[in-house]
C-alpha cells in the first residue's frame, strides 16, 4: 500500500494531485492518516488566519423559488412550504442588528425568485451598501445572465456564492430536473470571475449517487476554478423531496474534504457549514479543527426561520441573531479560535509563493 502521508505532503508541497492519487487517499486513508491530514490542514489555516475566525451574517430573504432541484427542501414543487419575502425595510433591520453585534459581511441568499426584477436587486445592494459602507455585500441568488452580474457588481456587491453542486455532467442530471445544466452553473461561475467577484464554489457531500471518482472531479474542478470560497457540507435528505428516503452524507467525509482543499488552495475562505452543525452538534467546531476559516450565523428574522428549510432539522430555526452570534463565540472559543470583525475579504497568498 502506497505511503498515504506521503501523498499528504505531496499535496501540502504542491498543492495538487493527480486523479488517482486523490482517489488513492479518498479510499485508503486510516485514522492515524487521517488525524495526520487534519493537523496539517489546520497548520496551513492558522499560518494564513492565525486564530481568527471570519463570520458572515446570513439573510435568507426569499423562499420562493422557480427552480426544482431534486434535493432542496424549497424546490417549486414542495406545496407545503409557506413562502415569504422580506420587505426591504426587514433586510435593512437584519442587517442592523447584524451590523450591532460585529458583522461586517451580509449575505443575501434566496431561491430563484423571479418575481425581483435586476432593478429591484439593484435597489436592495444600493440600500445595504450605502447604509453599512464598512461592509461586504455576498450575493446567493442562483443562476443570472452575464448582464444581470454585471449590475449587481456594478451597484456595489463583492462577492457571490454559487456552489457547482456536482462537477459530472451525469452526476449533476440525477440531482436536477432538465432544465438545469452543469455547463451553465459552469459559464456563470466563470462571468462572476471575469467581472471580478469573489467567488465560492462548492458542493454537497454525500448527495445521492454521488461516487468517490465524482469528488475526485469536484476536486480537480476546484483547483482549476480556484474560486475565493469553497461551501462544502454534508448531504441531508428534506422529507417533501424526491430525495426524501436517500442517506444523509457523512461527516467524516466531509472534514476530510475540508482537510484537502485547504491544503490544495490554502487562502480559501471556507466555511463550516450549517449543514455540518446539523449533522452533529460538535460539526462547526470540527469543520474549523479540519481547516475551515468562517461561520454563518444566520440572520434572518425568526419569524420566517423555518420556512427556509432547505433540508430537515436545520439548526437555530429558533434562536434570535444575538444568540446565534453569542452561540458560536463561545463554542469558538472553546476550541480556541475567536469570531473577529472584519469584513474577511479573500486576500491573495503571500506565504511560500
Ligand atoms: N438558490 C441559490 C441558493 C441555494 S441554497 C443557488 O442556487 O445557489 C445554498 C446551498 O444549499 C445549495 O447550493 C446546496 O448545495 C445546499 N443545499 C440545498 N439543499 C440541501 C440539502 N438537502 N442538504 C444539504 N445541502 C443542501
């Protein structure tokens, strides 16, 4: 059997492997290999954040959404969702209190809602950027044209969210319905490059039919996107969806994948997911252990919380945003990392280069 720490420090050195050589670790990767793994996945962190984590106040201000995916708990087709929309006075106030309790970036994330025009979009970043100037605007709003990017870059966001979800082709049509295609999810990560976001790409772990040689490619398409964020997290099943019956992912797995993409793209901003604080209740905290650098506490009024399910039994459907905050402060503090205010911008890597 190969040297698998070997091929750990191979990667930390250089910062790639080749396609088997993932495969090789994603297979045969002991307990000691993989505590080996994620010492050095967290040297790396710290090197580059010290013990600062960075922390993103989440507004989820629509649930309506036109799209259909197969595991989303807010897909078009689930009747029993109540859907809302925040007026923009409650984004404001969201942002607010966001901005009160140390948040110096706000993340608007929705469904597909086609009800907001590109103008309306426009408005909403004007008002959260010209009221909060201190602050990073990150946008997670779907898939948009060219043009559309352009005005909202233009009008004054810094960064958009949009995982990939799967970089096979075949992979990426068991989760989608047809109309939904890896080449454009693709052609839009690349225009928010070229117009200069930061950019997060990312994907689910575990999602249904998902193979070892899948995160192999979700991997090398990573490392040639190499976008600012990587959103990793754990696949769990929503019970109005088609995938409703289907295994959750696994957690160890996902650290483990958090572990070899920081040592494959270093300053990465990567978040320890909600999804990964549902799945167990020491999951933030072990995601930041792996090599994660950043939090989202969610912002959203409590009132429409629950309606935002994208999976069953999301955490802190209850919780005001000042427990959320006071909530990860402590549990970070616990394991020795610190909430820091700061906007977190992606910075370009000056160490080793
Ligand atoms: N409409 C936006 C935001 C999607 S929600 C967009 O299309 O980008 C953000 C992310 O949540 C998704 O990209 C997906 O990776 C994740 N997600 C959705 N359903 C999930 C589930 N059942 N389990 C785990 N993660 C899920």
């Amino acid at each position: 059997m190969a040297d698998i720490r070997r091929l750990i420090d191979q990667l930390e050195e250089q910062r790639i492997l080749s396609r088997e050589e993932f495969l090789q670790i994603l297979s045969d990767l002991t307990e000691e290999d993989r505590n080996y793994l994620r010492e050095r996945a967290r040297a790396v962190a710290n090197k580059h954040f010290g013990n600062h984590i960075y922390t993103r106040g989440l507004i989820e201000f629509t649930n309506y959404c036109k799209n259909d995916c197969y595991y989303c708990g807010i897909r078009r087709s689930n009747r029993e969702v109540t859907r809302y929309r925040l007026t923009n006075e409650q984004i404001l106030s969201c942002c607010k209190e966001g901005h009160e309790l140390g948040f110096r970036t706000f993340v608007l994330q929705g469904g597909e809602d086609g009800s907001y025009s590109d103008e309306d979009i426009v408005a909403i970043i004007t008002l959260i950027k010209t009221n909060f100037p201190d602050c990073a605007l990150t946008l997670s709003i779907g898939e948009k044209s060219y043009a559309s990017y352009l005005k909202y870059y233009e009008a004054g966001a810094d960064r958009y969210l949009l995982r990939h979800e799967t970089a096979n082709e075949e992979h990426y049509s068991k989760l989608h319905p047809e109309n939904l295609k890896l080449q454009n999810r693709k052609q839009c990560l690349l225009d928010l490059k070229t117009i200069g976001y930061q950019v997060g790409a990312g994907f689910m772990v575990g999602s249904p039919y998902q193979t070892k040689e899948n995160i192999v490619e979700d991997l090398l398409f990573l490392k040639e996107l190499s976008p600012e964020m990587i959103g990793i997290g754990p696949f769990l099943p929503h019970h109005e969806t088609p995938f409703a019956a289907e295994q959750k992912g696994s957690m160890e797995m996902t650290l483990i994948l958090i572990s070899i993409i920081r040592l494959m793209i270093p300053n990465a901003l990567i978040p320890a997911t909600t999804a990964l604080g549902t799945i167990h209740p020491k999951g933030r905290e072990e995601g930041i252990l792996s090599g994660a650098n950043v939090v989202m506490p969610n912002l959203s009024p409590t009132s429409v919380r629950k309606n935002y399910e994208l999976y069953d039994n999301k955490i802190c459907t209850g919780d005001e945003a000042a427990e959320c905050r006071f909530c990860l402060d402590g549990r970070m503090k616990k394991i020795g990392y610190e909430l820091t205010i700061d906007r977190g911008d992606y910075k370009e890597d000056k160490i080793d280069v």
